[in-house]
C-alpha cells in the first residue's frame, strides 16, 4: 500500500473566492463538482487544496483526503483495526472509490483512490 498524496480539504462558502486568492499564489483549478473545488501547483501537480462546502455524497465533511494505490487493502486494514468506519467504501458517481475512518483524536479522514 502506498500513498500517492494528501490534500488538505478546507471549508468555505466561497470557493470562487479561494480560487481567485490562491491563484495569486500559483495554484490552478484542476477539478470542480460545485460543492468541491480542488486546486494545484502546476509545477508539482500533487500539491493540491480542495475548497468545500459540504460533502454531498458523505454523512460528514473530512478534515482531510488521503489518495492511496489500492483503497480496498486499506480499507481491510482499517476495518481490522477496529477503527471506526464513518462511510462505507464505495464507488462514488464523480469517479474516486473511498472511504471515511476517524482518526484516534476524532478527525474524519477520506481515504481514496482514483480508478486505474
């Protein structure tokens, strides 16, 4: 299992907003589905930020997102663990399979993977 990067996600009500200020500082938008935005360094495409409202297709908004190469060993793990499974692995409708799993200080992580 390897991790292929971690992206902050960071409420607003504003994304357009947080577009145009961290434009200023070099990002690009890469992906918007609305009530998510997410923006990235063209010179290092995996420095990324998502910008978002709500989580439309969640119980809950995650603190942060974890892209991994094989979401299914991860989930395997985690749910061994006894850790706590917040939304149940699936195959989302805008294209990532995820998960959600709180952190032992009670942070939602969004653990997923992009299919291949």
């Amino acid at each position: 299992m390897a991790v292929r990067r971690v992206v902050p996600n960071l409420h607003t009500q504003a994304p357009e907003e947080q577009r145009e200020f961290y434009g200023l500082l070099g990002f690009e938008e890469v992906m918007d589905h609305g009530w998510i935005m997410t923006v990235a360094s063209p010179a290092v495409p995996s420095a990324q930020l998502s910008f978002m409202t709500e989580d439309r297709t969640a119980p809950v908004d995650p603190y942060v997102s974890v892209e991994v190469d094989d979401v299914d060993a991860v989930y395997a793990a985690v749910r061994d663990s006894g850790a706590e499974i917040v939304h149940p692995l699936q195959d989302e409708e805008w294209g990532v399979r995820r998960f959600f799993v709180r952190d032992p200080e009670g942070r939602v992580v969004n653990v997923l993977a992009h299919p291949r």
